[in-house]
C-alpha cells in the first residue's frame, strides 16, 4: 500500500528562485505552510466534534449536517470493507456527478484506507474499461443513470474470470435518497429519478449498504500512502493514474483555506466537478477541512446558481469560463442578490477581458485565476486574491519552487524570456500507476530536487506572475476539459471505416478550442459521412471528446519515419483560424 518516498523536500530558503513575487504575497500569510501528517479522513473527524450540528453539504435545500457525514460514512466504509471485500490499498472507482453520495464515497473510501478512483460522468464503457483494469479496480459506486455504462464490465468479468479480478461488484447511487427536503429549485430529472436498479448479486442499492449498519475497521494509512488516483491522458493516448498522498491532497485542501483567508463560516457554491481535481480541492476537500457549507449542484444552472447564492448567502464560487459568460449574461441576474459573495476563482482556460469587465460590474469582484493539473492535485500558482491579474496564472503559492527552463536543453532561460513550467511541490504526484518509463519522463532533477515537467510554455513578468504562452505537449482546451488528441485518435481507430486519423484543435467562439478530426476512410469500406461518425463518437467517448468537425482526407502527411505530421496540421488550422477571425 505503501508509494515511493515523498517527492518534496521544503526548501531551505522559500524565497527562492522567484523571490519577486512575494512582493505581492496575500497580506499576514506565511511563504511556509506546515502540513498536518494525518490521514485525509481526519478532517471529517475533526470539523464534526468542532461543528456536529452545524450544514456540512446542502443538495436542493436537503441538508447534511457534519455529524451525519461522520455516521453515514462510516457506515459505508464498513460495508465496502465487510461485504465489498475493499482492503487497504484497493482501487476503489467513483463514477457519478456531484452529490452528497460523491462526498460520502470519497471519504468512506479513504476511511477504509483504500485509493479513491474518480472517474468522469461523460465516460463511456470503452473509456472506463481501461481505468478499471489498468487501476485493478474490483468495485465501483456509480450513479444509476450511468450503470448501463459500468454493467457489460460486471457481465465482461464475470463470463471470462474467477471473481479475482476485473470489476465484480456496483454500489448504485440514487440522487433522490438524498432529497429529503421540499425545494422550489428546479431538480434535473436525472436527479429527482426513483430508485431504479437492475436486480442482480452484483449490484447493491446505496440504501441497502447504509442500512446494513456495519462498523468499519481502524484506519492506518499514514500521510506517505496512496489516498486518491484521479487518471489523465497525454499524449500516448491512454489515460494514465496519477497517484496522490494524503500529503499531496491535503496540501491543495489546507494551502486553499489559508490561502483565501476561509474560516468555517465559509459557504461555498460547489459545481465544478468534483471528478476533477479543482473541484475535488477547493470545492469539497477546502471547505470540509475549514468546517464551511458546501452548497451542492451536480451540473451547471445559472437559475440554480444564482438561487443558492441568494438563498445560502454563498461566499465563494470556483468556475470554468464558460459558467461566468452564461452567468453575467443572464438576462435577469440583476433580480438576484449576489452581494454575499467575497469570491469567485477557478482555471482551466484564461478569462476573456470583457467577461472580467462585466463580472466586476456585476458584483465588485475580480476573477482569481490558477493554474495546476491532475499530476499536482490543483493549483500550484494561484493569483493573489487582493492583486490579481487578469489572464494570468497567478504565482507559486506555499513551497512551491516553480522554474521555466528551455524544454530542450533543460537549463532555466534569461528572466521574462518563455520556457517550459517545471514544478517541485508538496502537492505533486508520487507518479503515474505502474508507468515507470512515463513517471521518469515527467521529472527531472535540479539542484538535488525532483521537478515535475508540465508540459506547459510561460514567462514571468516583472512582479514574478506567470503567463500562460503556450502547450509543449498536444492538448486541446475545450472549455476548460482537456483533451488529449492521441486518446480520442485511439478510440477513433475502433470505428470499422476509419484506416487512420489525426485530432487536432480548431478556435470556436463558444468553447475556446473545440475537436476536429481529419480522416482517412479504408479503401472499400462503407464510408460514414461527417454527422454519422460524430454520432458514433458520442456512442464510444465522453461528449466533450467528440469531434465537432470531421473533414475526410486521401492521405495525412506524413515524416520521414512515417509518423503522422499532426504539428504541420495544427498550423494549417491555425492559419485558417486566424483568417476567419480576421475577415
């Protein structure tokens, strides 16, 4: 159970490399932060003796109370341990949208010292065939609404296995148990659906396991073992597991309080995903540790948004650009009142100037941007929340020594000159799971520490700010999802008439970047035209993955070596990009 050795070692010195952006570090924090050495689990622990009564988790007016997030969870880790068989270091997958369930899982699955395993809602069963098996995952709490996805995994198990391995058993979560209060918000019907679950052995109601009231075992995990797994992809196209320390995640969890000056009357709006590690930091694991109210919706709805805020005097909202430009141009935001909130953050994809303007205009308040990535549980740069700078990543925030260094010679550039971000922090990954060339390939050693290479281009600026220049590796930002192009060019080539493809980013005015895909059909094949491949797309991969433009070419260019030019393919849309911006 237990990983490698901690990969951070706190610098001796904090200011440096970049001691000029401590000129501006948010006013009575230290540049050092000490870290509790406990199990994550402790932090339900401690904020439910400190605040037993007080709402931990508010889901369409039904309340949560801390001391039921201590009873419930409990009751669940034991039934994942007596019946589901979990033992401690077992990958444990989480597959549902945001919840009270999504929070009770995660920690119940800690407390009973096993990795949690956050997979995407918009997964499909390709996509988390291969989490399940490359993870050894054997059991999964999953939405009802996405069982049909997670069931021919059971069935596939089954028929070919004997019971050690593959996925053998589902707890099915139902949104509507926890729906016990009348509410005038409006509950997408995914969410108010009955319990409707196929009768089968290998599926348990979340209800039964609650029910069954088992006490689970003391828990050991130290802050050096795996907690939680969250999976990415790059550019070998299969999605890989970053694994994850109490340490690591606790330092995003308790470096997010501090940071932001939050007490346990913070009362957060919480619906960036919790699947992803912005939402699972700052969203759920920040406010649970404070002993704040996180105030629950499983997907986006400016109308709900703006109710809760109201109704809940919400302080703190994370967001994606692309909530905030719904938001401030709701037609009637100005019935609400928003004058509760002290702030609103997030990342993902730069905020557009106008969309500061008006935000600011609308409730007096800058958008705090950051920056970080599934390898570093969030944010490893953070704006200063009283000087923030707009389409900035922000600074390094507590003992994170962060460098730009030319990606090809590795040694660190002239300042304000770009160059790659490399990382050496207490919130980064230990690795990626049973990846060992990948793992040596994301780090490399400087003066005696261990960076992780993001992959990333910046510069920094005067005040020590980093700004976002560009992407080494491929990646397309899809409002704020990444995308990598070698994973959906995979799961393209499973399509009967597709002999190869190349994915590649293309600007749209909505999304920032969106998919296309540049295809070659197989000589005799029945050929699909654009919509239908698209339509089987949406049947085989998460829909913010699809191609939303399909163009069919004879041939892709191709190197010496034979690899397909996908760079040169890049660059011609690019230029058609900015053309059409231009006419």
């Amino acid at each position: 159970m237990h990983a490698p050795p901690p990969a951070f070692d706190p610098p001796a010195d904090v200011t440096e490399p970049a001691p000029s952006h401590f000129r501006h570090w948010p006013p009575g924090q230290p540049r050092h932060l000490t870290l509790p050495r406990t199990h994550l689990f402790h932090n339900v622990e401690v904020s439910a003796a400190r605040f037993p009564d007080k709402p931990c988790l508010i889901f369409y007016d039904s309340v949560l109370t801390y001391a039921d997030l201590l009873a419930q969870t409990e009751r669940l880790a034991g039934w994942l341990q007596r019946e589901g068989g979990v033992r401690p270091g077992d990958r444990v997958l989480l597959d549902a949208q945001n919840s009270p369930q999504w929070v009770l899982a995660y920690y119940a699955i800690l407390r009973a010292d096993a990795v949690v395993v956050p997979v995407n809602p918009m997964n499909r069963c390709d996509e988390l065939r291969h989490v399940v098996a490359d993870a050894g995952a054997r059991i999964a709490l999953v939405a009802q609404d996405l069982l049909a996805e997670v069931l021919p995994l059971l069935d596939e198990a089954a028929a070919t296995g004997d019971g050690s391995e593959g996925l053998q058993r589902v707890v099915a979560i139902t949104y509507s148990d926890h729906l016990t209060a009348a509410t005038d918000l409006a509950v997408p019907p995914f969410v108010a659906a009955p319990r409707n679950l196929p009768q089968r052995p290998d599926v348990t109601a979340w209800a039964d396991a609650m029910a069954a009231g088992h006490v689970p075992e003391p828990y050991h995990a130290g802050p050096d073992d795996l907690a939680v797994m969250p999976y990415t992809s790059g550019t070998t196209g299969q999605p890989k597991g970053c694994m994850h320390t109490h340490r690591s995640v606790m330092s995003t969890a308790v470096g997010g309080v501090h940071w932001f000056g939050r007490t346990q009357d913070w009362v957060a709006l919480s619906v960036l995903p919790f699947f992803h590690v912005t939402g699972m930091s700052g969203g759920m694991n920040g406010p649970i540790y404070a002993g704040g109210t996180v105030v629950l919706l499983p997907r986006w709805d400016r109308d709900a948004a703006a109710q809760c805020i109201q109704r809940y005097r919400v302080m703190t909202w994370q967001a994606i650009s692309t909530m905030v430009i719904d938001f401030v141009n709701h037609p009637r935001i100005g019935d609400y009142d928003l004058s509760s909130l002290v702030g609103i953050r997030g990342g993902g994809a730069a905020m557009p100037a106008a969309i500061c303007a008006k935000l600011k205009a609308l409730t007096g308040l800058d958008f705090v941007e950051g920056y970080g990535m599934s390898e570093t549980m969030a944010a490893t740069h953070i704006n200063p929340p009283q000087r923030p700078k707009p389409q900035c990543l922000g600074v390094p925030v507590y003992d994170v020594d962060a460098r730009i260094i030319d990606p090809v010679t590795l040694t660190e550039v002239a300042p304000g000159e770009p160059g790659e971000i490399v990382v050496h922090a207490p919130q980064v990954m230990t690795g990626y799971w049973r990846q060992p060339q990948a793992t040596a390939e994301a780090f490399l050693e400087i003066d005696g520490r261990r960076f992780l290479r993001t992959g990333d281009l910046a510069r920094v600026d005067e005040d020590g700010y980093f700004f976002m220049t560009d992407r080494l590796k491929r990646m397309i930002n899809a409002s704020g999802f990444k995308v990598w192009p070698a994973e959906v060019e995979a799961l393209l080539y499973h399509h009967p008439a597709v002999q190869e493809a190349c994915v590649i980013g293309a600007r749209d005015a909505r999304r920032g970047e969106t998919v296309k895909a540049i295809v070659v059909l197989k000589a005799g094949a029945e050929p699909p035209d654009a919509e239908a491949l698209m339509h089987w797309c949406h049947d085989h991969m998460a829909a913010y993955k699809v191609p939303r433009i399909v163009d069919f070419v004879t041939a892709l260019p191709k190197s010496g070596s034979g690899k397909v030019m996908w760079r040169e393919l890049q660059e011609q849309q690019a230029r058609r990009d900015g053309e059409a911006a231009g006419a």
